[in-house]
C-alpha cells in the first residue's frame, strides 16, 4: 500500500477526526504514515485540508498533480481540490448538487481518467439524526469502492478504537450507512461511460451491502 | 511501542522521555498542543511527574520554567514564533546567563503563514540571541530532538531552541514511545555571580558565549541531525535544505528520477551552522540551491555565496511557505537552467483554469454561530457613528467581517492604539468616538500595562474586553480568570473587575452580549462618560462563554426566517452568522439547521423583524 490522499471541507466539519481514522488504521496494518493538517484560525468555518501519506517518505504535504484519492466533505472545497488528484485518481465528494461537477470539468476529468463519486452524506447523516456524522458517512462510501486503498474493515477497526467512547456506535453506524450508499454506478463514470442521468442520490442502489459492515 | 502521534504530540513525548519536570506555554497556533501532550505522558508510569502551566503570556512562561533550570532541573516553554517577541527580553539575556538544568525553548514558526500575522524565523531570532537552534523534518525527528535538547543544552551550559514548523507541528506520523525513565533530580537552587546580569561581567559572559557556540558548532558538525551526501561528484547542482524542506526537495527529485544526479544535504542545526562540511559539499557542485522555511538563515551562514542559490539572490521566492509545488517549481527551473533535465510541469492548467472561471466565493473564516463576540460587535456597530475600532488578536480579529476592527497589530495592541489615536486626534481638537476591543486572554497578556498607561496620561476611549474565559481560538486553555489549572487541579481565580479596577479605572460596566438592546445603551451611555470633564477610560466587559466550548451555555431560542423576507442581505452582512444563508431559489434568507446553535441572537439583526423566534414545536 503506497497512496496519497487529500481531504479537504471547512472547518468544524471533522475533517481532522477523518485524517486521525485513516492514519490509526493505516497504522494498524503496519504502515508508515505522514500527513498534515490545518488547525487555527481556518477552523472557525475557513477552508480546511488535510494530506496524508501511507509508506511514501517524510515529506508531509501532497503535490498537486499526484494524489490517488480526494475526499471533499464540500463541493466547492472539492473544486478547489481537484487539482491535487494524478491522471486515473479518484474523488468522493459529499454534495447534493445534481450539477456537480460542471460538464465542462467533468469533461477534463475524463481525458485524464479521473472519477468521481458523489453523494450527499449530509442527507444521510440528517436521516441518522446527526448531521456532525457527514464525515464518517462519506468515508463509509468511500470505503465501500473496491479500489479504495484502506480495507473496509481496516476503517471499522479504527472507528472502534478513535475519538469520544460515546459516539463510537454513532460512527460505527454513519460509517456503515456510507458504506452501503456506494454503487459503482453512484455519480460519474469514466470516459468511456455516459454520465449517469441522476448523479448519485440518497438512497442509492445497495448492491454491496452483503460485504458486511 | 508505537503510536500516530501528532507532531506537537509527539514533541511533548520527547520532553517527557527526556526528563523535562517543569513546562510553561502560552498558546498560539501552531504551538498549543505540546503542554497537554507533555501533561499527558507525563501521568504515565515512570514519569517524576510534571509542574506545567498555561501562563499569562510568553515572557512570564520563559522565566518561570528558566528558574527551574537555575534550580537545576530539566525544563522547557513553548510558544509561537511570534510569542517568542514577548519573551526576547529574557531569551537574550539567559543565553549570555546559561543554564544549570537542561532548558529547551520550543518557538513553533508558520510559514505561510496560516495562522499568525507574521511569517518570521525562530532561526534568526536565536542567531540574534546566540542560542543553539534544531530544526525538526518530521515529528519523528521532533520527538527525538526534543529529547536529545536537554543533554545538548546541559552539555554546554546554553538554552536550547527546537524550531518546528507548522509542517511538524501539525503533521502526523508513526512515532516510536521509548520507556520514561524518571531524572532522580530534586531542584537546588545555589547562588551564582551569573544569574545576576551587571554589564561588567556581561562582557566577559558575552566573550564565553562567542567560545561555547564555537565548540557548539564544532560539535554541529558531527551531529547526527546533519546528512552530507558521501558522493564525490562533481555534481551540476546540489542542494541544502534545512527542516521539512529536506523531506519536501527528497521527494521531489526522487520522484523526477535524479535521486543520484541531485544530492541533498540536510541541515537539522541552522545555528551555529556547520559551515565547514557544508561548504566543502558547495565545493563540489556547479551550483548549490538552499531550501529553508521562512527566511534565509543557513544561507545567510555560509560565507561564500557566488555558487549559492537561493531565498536571499530571488532564486526561491522571498516569502511564503516552501510546498512541494513551490519547490517543484524552483527546482524544475534550475534544472532546465543547468542542462540537467526537463521536466514536464506538474499543474494540469487546463483544469486549474476551468476551476477559476466558476469564481467560487473564497471562504475565510468566521466567528462561528452564536458566539458571543458577534453580538458584541454588533452592538459595538449600533452604538456607534464614525468611531476609530482597534482590534486585537484572538478570534474576535474576526469581528473585521462585521467592519467592527479597524486595526489589528499584535497582542495588546487596541489599548495603547486607542490611547494613540485619542492623542493624536485630540492635537487637531478631534474627539471623535474609540471603541477597542479585546479579549480576555489577551487583555491580562499583554494589555494590562497599556490600560494602566491609558487611565494615567489622560487618554478618553471605551475599551470592550470579550470575556468569554477562555483562550478559544488556540483551543480553549484557561485563562487567570479561571478557577482549574492546566492540569484540571484548583487555582485561584483573578477576576477581570479588580484588574481593571486596579488599573485606575472608574467607570466600569458588565454586560452579557447576548442582551444586544442593553449592551448598545451602555456602549452609548460610556461614550457619553468619556467626554465628560471628568471623564477618562470607561470599560466594558461583555461576558458569555465560548459557545464552541461551552454549548451547554446558550438558552435554546429557536428562531425562522418569515416569508415577507426579500432578500435584502442586510442580515448577511451586518450579522454575518455562518448559518444566515441565502437560498438562491427561493430568494430568502434560511437557517442552515445543520450550524445554527438557536442563540436566537439574528432576531435583532433584522431591522424588518422579519427574523422571529419560531412558533412552539415548528424548530
Ligand atoms: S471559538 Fe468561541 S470565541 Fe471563537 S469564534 Fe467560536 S464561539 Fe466565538
Ligand atoms: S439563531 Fe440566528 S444567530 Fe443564532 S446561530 Fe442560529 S442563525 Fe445564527
């Protein structure tokens, strides 16, 4: 396991609590890890990004043009973003905007092989009763894609081990109503593929579920 | 054992590995997280156990811990880079002094800068003051540092600076946790002729220091921190990098495939420089490029420079945090220059451009929904006309959104301004309104001393103190006001009245912000006390705890927004909640449920009153 990722929201949305799951299970499997984070002023509501980096060296942030995931907890930050994913990376972006991304962008995301999935982690996060868990629901999709370089169970390992005691049932259920929201056909496909006509909506297709969260 | 630990974590693990017994701070970003870290490993088996203490400010944290060192024992104060202003006086000086207990002083820089009003360099700082200086890459090499400062600093009798940057500090990695072995040190404070500083014996204390930091350097040249590339060459360019920029260039040259044509010599002690193993290595190559955060330090150092590239000839751009894409950029160039490689570029523009032309809104921070500042400076707007507003540093700087700030220059700052605009303005006979505003941490910091300059020399302004007793903004640390010490266990409460009181002034007001129609009537009725014959200072202290730290304090006010809403915006941007957003169908203002804490705060910021506490049971 060798990837780069870069997660990105605005403050107060958890994208710390996000980077602390992903480098305990990387950590867990025996990986080296070496990230960075944005705390201070940015996190009254400012544009917040993490990097973060599994057996690739010391040097912490990630160079645009090189990441293989993208993890936007916000459209717009996710736009801003983009840049950092290499040729054939991947983007899961929490939005309900049925526009994203723009025909336009989307189309440069296709010459370069790059996909990306949506859905409105918001939404389902609302339905579980707390829109704080928007963060773990989209990592929950995100784990759900079979190329997604964390095992699915590496995450729910973490989830068991990181942040309060009392919201680790919360987490452990956002994490697994994310994992089974992901359907390969959720969002937009590669190039060769028609973008779907419905952009990935709440609830999706459940084709998965039987992986187990 | 090992564990992810963040690198300010992962500093504090150090400290207490290496015996550090007593550890001051004062907060600010990136620098906050080491003292609890410390507190943390510090209740952990096989630890002597900790004094730490959040302290009033960065001068007062150096010279508590520095006494512990006199004492004898291992200790240690961090803070900011820009802390480490209001602790000059004392670090010049303890360096010309020296120490008996091993004593690391830890100055967090922010290139960038993300989080401070300055970029500047701990490094020079330390060169100015004469102290040794490690520059941490990772947290890994941060915890080893910080551990290895103590011998270091006993060895030659000198305070020790660990200068990590934002990078480290807040940077996350696998960290090994050695076993804690506790020091059998118990302080012993002996009378010396050093700890008294005469300018006799400074001169000869000064001419010590010249011959300790030689040996320092000596010692530098041999430091394990350092990594001279073994490879004869000739190379057509090398490079030296100090700190994070040597994992940062390593990267970068390894993944263009020149990991043998470019060697990297790495710096992890900019001062005293090892100059001579770095210039012999310069010797080797056509040209040498230094890659250092934020100024140039080690460059600076090495004294002949016509092979040299870098910050100081324009080379590297002369301000701004050193990313991979800076340094690709540097590097690419240089690359090209010299004939050695052409590499293609990083950036795929053609999809940067796409992603400007949507023109999406910047988004800078705010205060967040249902802090108390906010209605602070809103009342601060109403009960106001053509007022001079200094501000100050803390999340209230933020109260510039709400066009509440007009100034904001360091810790204190709005006090002695305001007393300077009065002054000046008042030589033209123009009395107009001054408002100040700062917050309670900041106030004891560093405004205590300008307040009582105010109330003497006859200055006339209002001054606000935001008292939501906390240090919010660098994550909630308590203030004298409170009455828990860093460690949770009992102190004396100060109370904010009798310091204000105790400064001389007499009018004097509390308020609770969230009482908008009061709190205007009293920035109004101090106004009036200003100007009065016998008027001078009046204060104010609007008084409501953080709501991010205390959420259990807001009376749940659910409010909506009425249909007769027709998009004015004047609620955006006079009150600028984070969670007032424009519905661009519907052409209304909405209630973003998901932040809104109903503070019902945003029901007097519709001069309509089409804002309104919402029907029973419809929130
Ligand atoms: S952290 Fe507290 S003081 Fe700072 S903006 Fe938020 S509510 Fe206000
Ligand atoms: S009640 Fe109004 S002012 Fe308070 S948080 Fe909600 S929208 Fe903001």
């Amino acid at each position: 396991m060798r990837v780069k990722i870069v997660i990105v929201g605005v403050g107060g949305q958890g994208i710390l609590f996000l980077t602390r799951l992903l480098s305990e299970a990387a950590r867990a499997l025996g990986h080296e890890v070496i990230g960075t984070e944005t705390h201070g002023m940015s996190q009254r509501g400012g544009s917040v990004i993490s990097h973060l980096k599994v057996n690739c060296g010391a040097a912490p942030l990630v160079r645009r043009g090189t990441a293989d995931v993208l993890l936007a907890l916000d459209p717009d930050e996710a736009y801003r973003a983009l840049g950092f994913l290499r040729n054939g990376g991947v983007a899961f972006v929490n939005t309900g905007r049925p526009d994203f991304p723009s025909p336009e962008i989307a189309a440069r995301l296709s010459e370069r092989n790059i996909t990306v999935y949506t859905l409105n982690a918001d939404a389902v996060a609302s339905e579980l009763g707390s829109p704080a868990l928007a963060n773990v629901v989209l990592l929950g999709f995100a784990s759900g894609h079979p190329g997604f370089p964390w095992p699915h169970e590496a995450i729910v390992g973490a989830v068991k081990r990181v942040g309060k005691v009392t919201l680790r049932r919360a987490n452990e259920r956002a994490l697994a109503q994310g994992y089974a929201a992901f359907s390969p056909t959720a969002g937009l496909l590669r190039q060769e593929s028609p973008r779907s006509p419905t952009p990935s909506r709440h609830p999706p297709a459940r084709g998965d579920t039987s992986r187990g969260a | 054992m090992e564990a992810v630990l963040l690198g300010n974590e992962a500093i504090g693990r150090g400290l207490v590995e290496g015996g550090c017994q007593v550890m001051t701070a004062y907060p600010g970003t990136p620098s906050s997280e080491i003292l609890p870290a410390v507190l943390r490993f510090g209740r952990e088996p096989g630890s002597a156990g900790v004094y730490a203490e959040w302290s009033a400010n960065e001068k007062v944290a150096f010279e508590v811990a520095l006494a512990a060192s006199w004492s004898g024992l291992r200790a240690a104060v961090a803070m900011k880079q820009v802390g480490l202003n209001v602790a000059a006086d004392a670090l010049t000086s303890a360096a010309y002094a020296g120490t008996s207990g091993g004593f690391v002083v830890i100055s967090a820089d922010d290139p960038g800068p993300h989080s401070s009003q300055t970029e500047q360099d701990s490094r020079l700082f330390a060169l100015f003051a004469k102290v040794p200086v490690l520059d941490p890459a990772t947290p890994r090499e941060a915890k080893a540092m910080a551990s290895a400062a103590f011998e270091l600093s006993e060895t030659f009798g000198l305070p020790v600076m660990l200068r990590p940057t934002v990078r480290v500090c807040h940077g996350r990695q696998n960290v090994p946790l050695e076993p804690l072995r506790p020091l059998a040190r118990r302080a012993h404070f002996r009378r010396e002729e050093r700890w008294v500083a005469t300018p006799a014996r400074r001169y000869r204390d000064h001419l010590r220091l010249g011959e300790t930091l030689e040996q320092v350097q000596a010692h530098f040249a041999r430091s394990p921190w350092n990594t001279f590339p073994a490879a004869r060459g000739p190379f057509t360019l090398g490079i030296i990098a100090g700190g994070t920029c040597s994992a940062t260039v390593e990267e970068v040259i390894a993944e263009a495939g020149l990991a043998e044509a470019v060697p990297v010599a790495k710096v992890g002690t900019p001062y005293p420089l090892p100059v001579e193993p770095l210039m012999e290595f310069v010797g080797r190559c056509e040209r040498v490029l230094v890659l250092e955060e934020p100024d140039a330090v080690i460059e600076l150092q090495l004294p002949d420079r016509r092979r040299v590239a870098g910050r100081l000839d324009g080379t590297v751009p002369p301000a701004g945090e050193l990313t991979p894409d800076v340094v690709f950029d540097v590097v690419r160039r240089q690359l090209r220059e010299l004939g050695v490689a052409d590499l293609p570029p990083a950036h795929d523009k053609a999809l940067d451009e796409l992603v400007g032309a949507l023109a999406l809104p910047p988004r800078p921070p705010r205060l967040c929904p249902g802090c108390g500042h906010r209605s602070a400076f809103y009342a601060i707007r109403r009960g106001t006309r053509q007022a001079i507003l200094p501000g100050d540093i803390g999340c209230y700087t933020l109260g510039a959104n709400l066009r509440a700030v007009d100034t904001v220059l360091d810790m204190g700052a709005s006090i002695s301004m305001a007393a300077g605009f009065y002054h000046a303005h008042r030589l033209a006979g123009d009395e107009r309104p001054i408002v100040a505003a700062i917050g309670d941490s900041t106030f004891v910091h560093a405004g205590l001393p300008a307040l009582a300059n105010a109330v003497h020399t006859g200055a006339r302004f209002v001054l606000v103190i935001l008292d939501n007793r906390v240090t919010a903004m660098t994550g909630f640390q308590p203030t004298v006001e409170s009455s828990q010490l860093a460690d949770g266990s009992p102190g004396v409460a100060v109370s904010l009245e009798a310091l204000v009181r105790g400064c001389g002034v007499r009018w004097l007001r509390v308020v609770d912000p969230y009482e908008i129609g009061e709190m205007i009537a009293l920035v109004k009725e101090a106004q009036e006390y200003t100007r009065r014959p016998d008027g001078g200072v009046a204060v104010i202290i609007a008084r409501r705890p953080c709501v991010l730290h205390r959420r259990d304090s807001v009376t749940p006010v659910p409010v909506e927004v009425d249909e007769a809403c027709d998009g004015c915006r004047y609620c955006l941007v006079a009150f600028e909640c984070p969670a007032l957003v424009m519905n661009p169908t519907t052409g209304r203002v909405e209630i973003d449920r998901r932040i809104c804490v109903d503070c019902g705060e945003c029901v007097d910021a519709c001069y309509k009153g089409l804002i309104v506490p919402a029907a029973t049971g419809s929130a």
